[in-house]
C-alpha cells in the first residue's frame, strides 16, 4: 500500500489520543462502549444530541454510520446490519469547513443561504458515499462488487448531473466522492479568482450540473441518492437512512434554522439526528415560521447524565471481568486491551491505589471512635451536636443490635457525609511551603474528578500512564504525589481554557473563579457541616448569571442538576448547577456537587462585562 | 492568473532606495505604527496610499499617527474596516498602470490588518493587468510591554482567499503559529481537533524572548506531535521556507490548517505558503484586546521581497 | 540485491539548513537543529541499512577546509547511521567543492601547480575514508575517473566539474573529449567483449542530458558540456545506472535507445542545502535508497528506488511526487516499448480474467518476466485506457497506487 495514502497516526500510548476523529474505524469500534442512549438513535425519530466537550458526541455520530457500525461486534449492530433495517450517514460540520462558510468573499457570488445549501449539500454527499461503499462491502458478493458500484456510480452520475460526463471516467464511489470534494474545491477558487479579476464565473459543463444539483434543495441530492442505492442495492423498503451532522455548535443560528427544517419536514426514508453541545441547538425556529417541538418534531438526548452501559455491553464485561463494570473502568479496559495489554478489573485499582480522601471507613465503633476528636475539631455545631447524640445514644445503650444500628445512624448520617471534607481539609491544611499534594490521588478520587468524561478521563490516564505496559508489568502504584500533580496541572489548564470562549471568555473564567474560590473559602476556612456548599441556583431573574452559566455547560465547565427523572432536558429558565469536577483539584474541593447557594452570595464582589 | 515564484529577504536599505509605483501604509494605533514610513521619502511613491483603521479611530497615538501622514505626506488616511475583503485589492487596482510590464509596491506591514495584506496578495495572484507584480514587505518589530492585556476571543473564520480544501472526509493538520498568548491556540485547537498538530515559534530577539513563548505555550506544545520548529523572526524568506516544507507533505492528501497566532513576519510567511498551495486553509481568530496598548518601535527591522509573475504554462 | 543510498548537495556551510551541519558555530539564523538525528530516526524506524553511500557532489558551499572537514565528519555519520562500511562510501567533488581562491590563481599564475590546488581540501577532507585518498587524487587528475568495484557492482566516479572556474556562469559540468577518451579505452579493457555480470553504475556530479526545472518554460544551460558523446558511452557499454546531483529538483528518466539497453538517470536533489526562494515552498530536501534487484535477460540492471523528504519537525516523510518531484517508490530498469508492455498486459489479463472475474494488479504481475511489476503507475493506468474498450474491461482503484488497482470485465458488453 502506498504509505501516503490512508495514514492513521500511531500512537505509543493507549490513551495518547482522546478523540475519536482519529481512531480508525476498527480502532473506534473496538473501543466503543455501547450505552443505552446510543441505541435509542436507532429508531424512525429525529433527534438533538447534546454533549459536551468530550463527552463522546463524535464517537456516538461516527458508529451510527454504516461503515463503523458493521464493524461493531454486537449483536444489534449485527441485527441492524444483517437486516437492512438502517443506513447511518455521519457528516461533521468541522471549524475549518465552518470557517470558509464565513467568508466574506466567497458570499459575495450569492446569498448566503444558496451558499450554505450548496456546501453542506456537498457534505452530505460525500459522507452519504462512504456509507454506500459501506452497503457494497457488507451486501455484494466480492465477485459482482465492482460492477455493482460501477453501475452504482453511472446511475448516481446520471442524476447528478445529467448527461453530462465528468472530467474522467469514475469507477468507484471513493473516486466519486474525491470527485465531488474536488468540485467543491474548484467552485470555491473559481469564486475567488472571478471576485478579484471582476469577471464571470467560468466553469465546466459538468461543474455547472453539479452546482445546480447541489445548489438547489437542501440535501436532495442524497434524497435521489438514496432512491438509486435502493434500486441498485435492491435494498428493503423499511430501510431508514440517518443522518447524524455533528458539531452543529460550529454553525451559525442562520444555519441551524435552515437545518432545522429537516426536523420538521418528512423527507422519505430519512431521520436526522443533530449533535450538538448543551445549549448550542440555538434556535427552534425554521425558514416556515412554525418552530420546532420538543417530543413531536425531535426528541432530545442529553449524553453526560449518566452512561448507562446496555444490558448486553453491562453483561458481557460482568461475564469476561467477573464483577459489574463501570463506565470509566470499562472504558481503560477497552483501550488498554486494544493495544494488546492484559489487564484485569482490578487493574487501575492496582495502579493507583485507594484514594484517602473518598474512600469509605469501615462501619464500626473503633473507627468511629478514632475519628470523633476530627468531628469536634473540623464539624460545625449542629453536625457535632447530632454526632455526640448519636454518640451518646451508642454508649448508653445496651443491647447489641441497638449499638449496631446507632453505628450504622453515626457513619450513614455523619461520618460517611464530612469524612471526605475532613480528610481534604486536613491535607491541604499540611501543605506548607514546597510540599507537595497527595489530596487528589487514588482509583475513586481520579473516576470522581474525571467524571465520566471520555476525554477528560483519557487524558489523565495518559499522563499518569505514558507507558502503560510497563506500569501494568511492573505492578506499581503511581505515587500520590505524582497522581496529585497530574489532576492538578490538567485542572488549572482546564480552567485557562475558558478563558478563550467566545466573547465571554474573560468573564466566564472571573466567574468560575469566582465560585470556585467560594467555594473553596467554605470548606477550608471556618468550621464545616455534612452538607458543604458547591453549586449555584440560579432563575429567570439571574438572566446573565444564566446565560454565562448556559456557556460553562456547553463547554464542559459546569453541569447541571437534574432534580427529576426528565434527564433529557436541559434546565433553561433556572435550575441548579456545579462545577466540572476536574476543576476540584485546582480550587481544592471535593468532587461532589454540595448544597446550592444564590448568585448574590458571591457575584457582587465581582463586575462581569457580558 | 499569476504564480508566486518566490520569497526573499531584502536589505531594507535596498528597498529605502527604490522608487515603487505604489506604497501601502496603515496608520494604526501603536507609536511603531508609521516607524517605517519616516524613513521612506514620499516621493519614492508614484501612488502612496494610506488607509487608517476604523476601529482605533479615537486613540490618541493612531491620531499622531494620523498628523504624520496629514503633515508630512500631505495625506489623509483613508477610513477602513480592518476586515474589508477587496477593498485593499480595490485601491490598489485603482492605482496600478495595468499597461506595465511589471509594477513594484512596498506594503509596511509593521501595523496592517492581516485581512489587508492578505486582500494584496490575493490582488497580486489574480488581478488582470502587468505580467509581474513585486510585492515587498517592510516589517517594524515592536517593543511589547510586559504585561499584554489577554484577548476576547469573537470567532474563528478564516481569511478571505484562503479558504483551502476542507473535505470533511480527510484528516487534518493543523500547523500553529504561537506567539505570547497561551490560551487561543488552545481553544483553536479544542475546536479544531486535528488529526496531527504541529507548531512553530519565533526565535525573537533574545534567549529571553524565545524561552517566555515556550514557556506560555507549554500546555498546547505538551500536545503538538512532532517537535516545535523554532523559525527566525526577522527572516520571512526562512519562515516561508520551512512552513512550505512542514505542509508539502500534506497538501493533497489531508486538509492543511495553518493558524498563525504569531508575530506578523511568520503570518505573512503563513499566507504566502498557502498563495503558493491554494489547499491550504489559513484560520483567523478575531478578537480583541480589553484595551489598545502601545506598542513602540525596536531596533530589529526585516523586509522581503514576493515575486508573482504571469503563470504561461504549468508547473513540473 | 544491492542498495546504494544517495544523500547529495550536502552544501555544509553557511548555506546549510541546520546547527549540526555548519561548522564549528557558524553564525545562522535558521536555528534548526537535529538534522542527523531525524536521519538516524528515519533509518532506526524504517530498519533500513545500506551498501553503498553515495554522495554526489557540492559536499561543501564555499570548499573551505574547515566545511570538508565537518563534511566528511556528516558523512561518516551517515555512513555509520545506514551500517555503510568506510571504503564503500563514495563521494564526488561538485563546482561548489572547487576551492575558488586557488582557481583564481591558477588562472593568474597559468601554472599548473595551482591547478592541482584547487582540490585539495577535498583530497585531505576524504583521507579519514580508508583508501580514499586515492580516490580522490584520482578525480582531481586527468582523466578525472576512478573504478571502484565489489561483487555486485563497478561504481564508475566522474570529476565533471574538474575545470570548473568562478568566472564559469552557469556553472555546468564537461567531460573533455580527451578524458573521455580514457574512459573509452578503460571500459573497453574492463567490459570489451565479456558478457556482463554486475551492475554498472556511473557516480558524477552534473546532468549529461538537460532537465526539466521547476517550470516548463525555464530552460537548463547547466547540464554538462560533451554530456552526449558520454551518454553515447555509457549506453554503448550497457551501463545500467547514472547518479548525480548539482540540480536541487529530484528527477528520474530512462533514456531508452534503440537497439540498446536503457539506463536510469536519477538526479538525487538536495540532501541539506537551505533552498532558495525559487524553490522553497516547492521542493524539499531528498534523501533515496536505490535497490538493485537485479539483472534482466536482456542484461540491465532493475529495482527500485525509495525516497525521503525532510519536514521540519516531523522529519523525513516519505516523499510525493507534487511536491517532491518523486514518488515515494519508483520502480526502473524493465523498460519495453509501450507496444511490448501493452501486448503483454493483453495477455495477461485475458489469461488471469479466464479463471476469475475479478484480477488485482498483482495477479497480473505474476508474469515470469517480472517486466510489469516494475512499470509506473502512469504507464499501467495509461495503457489500461487503450485496453478497456479493446478487452471490454473496468479498472477499478486509485490512479495514485497500483495496490487498489482491480480489473474486472464489463458484464454489459455485448
């Protein structure tokens, strides 16, 4: 094979790459984890897919198509394939194709909705290619496979763009695709050079077939693609053909409301799904006037409140570790086996130890006695007031399963409750001049932290494990030094990045920091109860608070609450909200969400520009 | 259509003696801002156009500034947006004798909106008229205060012309620019999400210098690919030169991003690669500062000369 | 199999790309450091070792003894970096190894003690090469050509910019019709009616034949002077192989001429020399491997040749053939006239589509000649487009590589 032609990058490291745009579609689909919301895509509804930086948004868009689902080993994946039953299509909206939708120059050949018609309807195209290579691949025997797409690709010409012949001979879908990305190219500089030579656009025949076949409707030119796949693949009339356009956050408001039209209108044979991070569907308005409804024209999917493993992912982990899998240690499990390094459940355990801060004390009397002088020194008067009740109650009382239940009361109600702030305190409170942290080290402190961030939680294991074979080989714990300084460094970069959001940046960094300083001046400073402070409520009357605090959710500096069972919709008008656990490190707080306070408490001491 | 054949460095003592059919100047708000142009003697201008930002129109120096040009050149800045597709390539097309066999312009590019310089590139590319066009560029390097105020970022576009390939079936490369901003070519990259990243960063003018950018920069450089190329500043021949080299291997094959968040010189170089390798795409992050700091002349000034001539026939 | 690398137009000196390659802290602003080192990464991860180096000419910019001596000190390194024994390490003196100050003289004085002079800090430069020095003392003299040989190949070493001046504008080579003479009369004691066993290859350091520059309408007055008396030569006593350098645009032909064998011309480009402004953004530094697989019936010599191109920071990449001029793989040596090779692919695809419907490329090389393996991607594909009507067939693939090329016949033909 020619070494230029499809290069992957290699990695040294099984989580030296934190994206999953580039993973290969084997690699991709290896290290897949199947959760209950990537299923619920498959289905005849449109969906808006919220998630937020990292949350695995791409991952989910890219298995949807044809080509990576084929190669998922699972058994509805085989299902739907061997069945027909859908056809996933996944076109992203990249910044760098987003950018060129800006340009000022190119938008002077026509208005600027024609322009973006035109251009996205290149993308799909091509996209829609891949999956019918895909469809040949998996649906047409080897022999007949290139005149089948031979004949594929005339009769996809043919309605493309008429009578009129390409510059070559096309053969296959692949040269066919490169063909219409090549088209859009030269359009792109045919326009530029006619903006600044202020004469006529002069293209080829079929160059203008193209533009006029393109330029017309939105994403027909893959609605006559998909008739004459059907024909040629002789493929079942239940077939349903989705769309998923990710990154959608790239595209203007103008864009999504043109887009937006796809929710609403019924275009045979297809759903859409858009992906998009939280608050970034920007309108629910469409070019008819009748805006979009939630539950009837689409239904939401909100991707970070919780990953629910399906049962069949959930069962073939128990089966092959011995014990139910997590998310996150699923997700080490799959990459590290993927680059042929044995390990166990037990395995990240291993590496980096018990955490001292969150791991639970066992429930009985001596450990609740050797941690009652930290309650009297660190705990407010009403938690201290109900420990010695408690207390109190243990040792006037002399029947066993009494005690038992009372020291059952004491660890549930107090001491599992302030024993992480306790901890945490006493350890930050032991920094003094160049002594480093330990706080944040440990298997559940580095889960909390990470959250359930596939890219977040891939970073970090990337630098606490640059190699990671030989770790595994060597059996040895990570310092809690070296763990602490990892979280650390990858939390105060984490906060520097907002500091490049769009327009707000400034702002939105001065009011992390703001609430994170807050919150950290009430859990070290003063006394501290079970129930220590770490997310805002915010309402309607907050209205900036709420827009700033809508931007921290898109781009993964803060979460919100779902007090209900509604975990598909997000809050809008008021809700509660935290912090990005990754942040805990930086501002010295526990990985937890904590009691809400009012903006008031903290925001006046600061002015936000926004 | 006419091709770039190529990037030099010029003494600027050479082009202090060339008479030019049309000189670019910017009148902006830094004091380095018309360093250049005081060296220059008006008449060795046939056409001297001067443009002045709308956007800084109030601060006191860009009205200093202004003075210079009004009293000393007898000539008054013309207004313009810094992001003006074809109007730069507008007034130069106005100016230039399209019956010549060949027209020089000197451009101070030392406070020029890159929408401008990138707009004269692409006039010198396409525009009908002489068979060669020679572009040279003065660049006046800047003292920066110590503390430079952070920059709110509006939005990523890219700058009109260098639009590149951006087939969304390929990988891409992105190639960074860094300079004494640590969080932009972070955030671009978070948005961005290359397939491969390199990075490239002036030498300055000191030890000092470089080891602040690489210090600033070492979040983003923890995660480039490959090992950071430190480029000359005062060298656009040499910038030009290597950033050619670092995307050849790409150009065609994957989608070519250059964000230049550098220093003008290595944006400059940035453009001309990518006139030369029409794939590639050159990103523009537009922000702006929380206020406009002044920035004043130092001792290092670089120049070099483009050639763009009549492109007859292909290239091998 | 024999595999000769080719690093040319070094240039150490100030107009080298890199720190390690001027000498000894000469000032520069390029900054860049690390050149040998993605050199040795290159060969360490491609496992490639050689047998042969070859560095044709413009070791040095300006011939000074202090660049001969960091020159020879790079190419020991690139020698021990492929495993390349010392007396297998051939180098060419090119115009810019030409010590000017002493030609100045020579010409001045019109003595012809000066005349030997001008190659002396190459002489001394290539004594820390055992049995060079001979070599070398060799070029500088008439007729300015030495034999080196080992069981597989004569490596044949020319000195074409042996009269070389500064006033010389271009500076291109010549063979003077005297040395080639003496080169006439060696190959004739050497190859005079013996049937030929090794592969012969002649190292020099300018272009017999005047080539393409980086566009069509540049003409090339640089190439060597006599170069097609010497051509006549070469192909005369069935040389397989011509390396050179001097031109800093990589470059490949097959001179094919009637009656007689072919011979590879391969233009190496420039190993480290810091391009010009013409050239850069165009055309990068190239390093190759040429493998010689062996000898055909028809007694020439084929193989293939494997090129590198430097990118800062990331290395050498395999080149491309837009930007670097040459493709990564470059197959030579089984040339045919088209008529022969498309009655041969004829008959192989018929014989390969009788028993299956759908053929790769590979199916159709299996061929016991071996001619078609070695044919250029443009060649096959070209030929293809004159057969498909003919045989009713459909190529299916990437016209950018013969590996995806399938051929299957039109199931619509009558």
């Amino acid at each position: 094979m020619s070494p230029v032609m499809e290069m992957w990058p290699t990695f040294s490291s099984p989580f030296e790459n934190d994206n999953a745009k580039y993973l290969n579609p084997s690699d991709i689909a290896r290290t897949f984890i199947a959760t209950e919301d990537f299923w619920r895509l498959f289905s005849e509804k449109n969906h808006v897919i919220f998630g937020t930086r990292g949350s695995g948004k791409t991952a989910l868009g890219r298995m949807v198509s044809h080509d990576h689902l084929a190669l998922l080993n699972h058994p509805k994946a085989d299902q739907y394939i061997e069945d027909k039953r859908y056809i996933g299509i996944y076109a992203p909206a990249r910044l760098n194709w987003v950018s060129g939708l800006r340009s000022q120059l190119l938008l002077q050949a026509g208005s600027e909705r024609d322009y973006f018609i035109l251009r996205f309807n290149f993308v799909v195209a091509r996209a829609f290619l891949v999956s019918l290579r895909s469809c040949l691949e998996r649906y047409v025997t080897p022999e007949s496979r290139p005149d089948a797409e031979y004949a594929l690709v005339k009769s996809v010409l043919n309605v493309w763009s008429g009578s009129v012949p390409p510059p070559m001979d096309i053969y296959t879908l692949k040269g066919l695709g490169k063909e219409i990305a090549a088209c859009d190219f030269r359009l792109q500089r045919w326009t530029t050079r006619s903006f600044y030579r202020n004469d006529e656009l002069a293209i080829s025949p079929f160059d203008r077939e193209l533009l006029t076949t393109f330029g017309t409707n939105l994403v027909e030119p893959i609605t006559v693609l998909r008739d004459v796949a059907q024909e040629s693949l002789d493929l079942p009339e239940y077939t349903k053909y989705i769309l998923a356009i990710d990154e959608m956050e790239f595209l203007s408001e103008e864009h999504q409301v043109i887009l937006n039209g796809l929710l609403r209108a019924d275009t045979p044979g297809f759903v859409f799904k858009f992906i998009t991070a939280p608050y970034c569907h920007y309108s629910l308005a469409t070019e008819t006037n009748a805006p979009l409804i939630e539950g009837n024209d689409y239904e939401n999917v909100y991707i970070d409140h919780g990953r629910y493993l399906d049962a069949h992912t959930r069962n073939e982990l128990q089966q092959e570790f011995g014990r139910p899998i997590s998310f996150q240690i699923a997700l080490f499990l799959k990459r590290a086996t993927a680059s042929g390094i044995t390990v166990t459940s037990d395995t990240l355990g291993g590496l980096l130890g018990a955490s001292e801060v969150l791991e639970p004390l066992p429930v009985n009397q001596e450990t609740i006695r050797a941690f009652r002088p930290k309650v009297l020194n660190h705990a407010n008067h009403k938690t201290i007031t109900r420990f010695e009740e408690l207390w109190t109650r243990l040792f006037r009382s002399h029947n066993a399963k009494e005690q038992r239940e009372t020291v059952r009361k004491i660890s549930d109600e107090v001491v599992r409750k302030i024993k992480p702030a306790i901890v945490l305190r006493e350890k930050i409170a032991g920094l003094a001049g160049a002594k480093k942290g330990t706080a944040y080290s440990g298997l559940n402190m580095v889960l909390a932290c990470t959250e359930s961030n596939p890219r977040v939680l891939i970073r970090t294991l990337n630098m606490l494990f640059p190699n990671l074979s030989q770790a595994v080989h060597a059996r040895s714990i990570v310092s809690q030094i070296a763990q602490d300084e990892s979280l650390s460094t990858l939390s105060q970069r984490f906060l520097d990045n907002a500091l490049a959001v769009p327009e707000v940046g400034p702002d939105l960094h001065r009011m992390i920091k703001a609430l994170g300083e807050h919150f950290r001046s009430k859990l070290h400073m003063g006394r501290v109860g079970t129930d220590t402070v770490g997310s805002i409520e915010v309402t309607e009357s907050d209205g900036d608070i709420l827009r700033l605090i809508k931007q921290a959710v898109a781009w993964g500096f803060m979460y919100p609450h779902f007090k209900d069972e509604k975990r598909d919709v997000l809050p809008t008008t008021s809700g509660e909200f935290r912090l990005a656990y990754i942040l805990a490190p930086h501002f010295q707080l526990l990985p937890r969400r904590g009691r809400p306070i009012r903006p008031s408490t903290v925001f006046p001491q600061i002015s936000l520009r926004f | 259509m006419r091709r770039l054949l190529h990037v030099s460095d010029l003494d600027l003592g050479v082009a202090l003696g060339t008479a030019y059919d049309i000189g670019l100047f910017a009148s902006g708000y830094e004091t380095r801002a018309n360093s250049l142009a005081t060296r220059f003697s008006l008449e060795q201008f046939a056409e001297p156009l001067v443009f002045g930002f709308k956007e800084s129109n109030a601060v006191p120096q860009r009205q200093r500034n202004d003075e210079f040009y009004r009293n000393k050149w007898s000539i008054e800045p013309e207004i313009l947006s810094a992001e003006a597709p074809g109007a730069i390539a507008g007034a130069l097309q106005g100016k230039v004798n399209t019956g010549a066999d060949e027209v020089r312009i000197f451009l101070d590019i030392s406070s020029m909106s890159r929408s401008w310089y990138a707009d004269a590139i692409n006039w010198a590319r396409f525009s009908p008229g002489p068979s060669r066009i020679i572009l040279d560029f003065g660049y006046q390097s800047g003292i920066y205060p110590d503390v430079y105020p952070s920059r709110t970022v509006a939005e990523t576009t890219t700058l009109s012309g260098f639009e590149g390939q951006s087939d969304v079936r390929l990988q891409t490369v992105a190639i960074m620019g860094l300079g004494y901003d640590p969080v932009t070519p972070h955030a671009v990259l978070e948005d961005l999400q290359p397939d491969l990243k390199y990075a490239f960063l002036a030498r300055g003018t000191s030890p000092a210098a470089l080891a602040l950018a690489l210090s600033l920069n070492k979040a983003t450089l923890d995660e480039i690919d490959g090992d950071v190329v430190i480029l000359p500043l005062m060298s656009i021949q040499e910038a030009y030169r290597s950033l050619g080299e670092m995307s050849l291997p790409h150009a065609g094959i994957r989608n070519v991003v250059f964000v230049p968040l550098g220093p003008k010189p290595h944006v400059l170089a940035s453009l001309l690669v990518a006139a030369k390798n029409e794939e590639i795409t050159c990103l523009h992050v537009k922000g702006s500062h929380v206020a406009f700091t002044d920035v004043l002349p130092a001792f290092e000034v670089t120049a070099c000369s483009v050639v763009f001539e009549a492109d007859n026939c292909e290239s091998q | 199999m024999l595999r000769i690398a080719i690093c040319s137009d070094l240039h150490i000196g100030d107009q080298a790309r890199e720190f390690d390659l001027r000498p000894g802290g000469a000032p520069s602003y390029a900054g860049q450091t690390g050149y040998l080192e993605y050199f040795r990464r290159c060969i360490d991860e491609n496992a490639i070792s050689a047998d042969i180096l070859v560095v044709s000419g413009d070791i040095t910019d300006k011939a000074q003894p202090s660049q001969f001596d960091h020159a020879m000190n790079v190419i020991a390194q690139l020698a021990d970096t492929l495993k390349v024994q010392r007396d297998c390490v051939f180098v060419i003196p090119g115009n810019h190894d030409l010590n000017w100050d002493v030609a100045e003289l020579a010409i001045q004085k019109k003595e012809p003690f000066w005349q030997k002079f001008r190659f002396a800090p190459f002489i001394n430069g290539l004594s820390s090469f055992d049995g060079t020095v001979t070599r070398a003392s060799k070029l500088a003299d008439p007729p300015h050509f030495f034999l080196a040989n080992n069981a597989l190949a004569d490596m044949w070493c020319f000195n074409s910019a042996a009269y070389d001046l500064p006033e010389t504008k271009p500076h291109h080579g010549r063979i003077r019709e005297a040395d080639r003479q003496e080169l006439k009369s060696a190959l004739e004691a050497a190859y005079g009616g013996a049937p030929k066993e090794k592969f012969r290859l002649f190292v020099t350091h300018h272009h017999p034949r005047p080539q393409p520059d980086l566009y069509k309408d540049w003409p090339d007055f640089s190439g060597m002077v006599n170069g097609e008396s010497l051509m006549d030569l070469l192909t005369a006593y069935q040389f397989d192989v011509i390396l050179h350098g001097h031109k800093h645009k990589a470059w490949c032909r097959s001179e094919n001429v009637a009656g007689q064998n072919p011979i590879a011309i391969w233009c190496s480009g420039s190993f480290s020399l810091s391009l010009g402004p013409l050239y850069a953004g165009s055309v990068g530094n190239v390093w190759h491997l040429m493998e010689l697989h062996g000898l055909s019936e028809a007694e020439n010599a084929y193989g293939v040749v494997h090129s590198w191109a430097f990118a800062p920071g990331q290395g050498w990449l395999p080149s491309r053939p837009v930007h670097h001029a040459i493709d990564h793989v470059t197959p030579f040596g089984k040339v045919a006239d088209r008529a022969a090779i498309k009655q041969l692919m004829r008959t192989e695809i018929k014989t390969a589509l009788k028993s299956k419907s759908l053929i790769s490329w590979e199916d159709v090389c299996a061929e016991s000649s071996g001619l078609l393996k070695y044919q250029s991607g443009s060649v096959v594909w070209g030929i293809l487009e004159e057969l498909k009507t003919d045989l009713e067939l459909r190529p299916h693939g990437d016209q950018d590589s013969l590996d995806k090329l399938y051929i299957s016949r039109r199931k619509d033909a009558a």
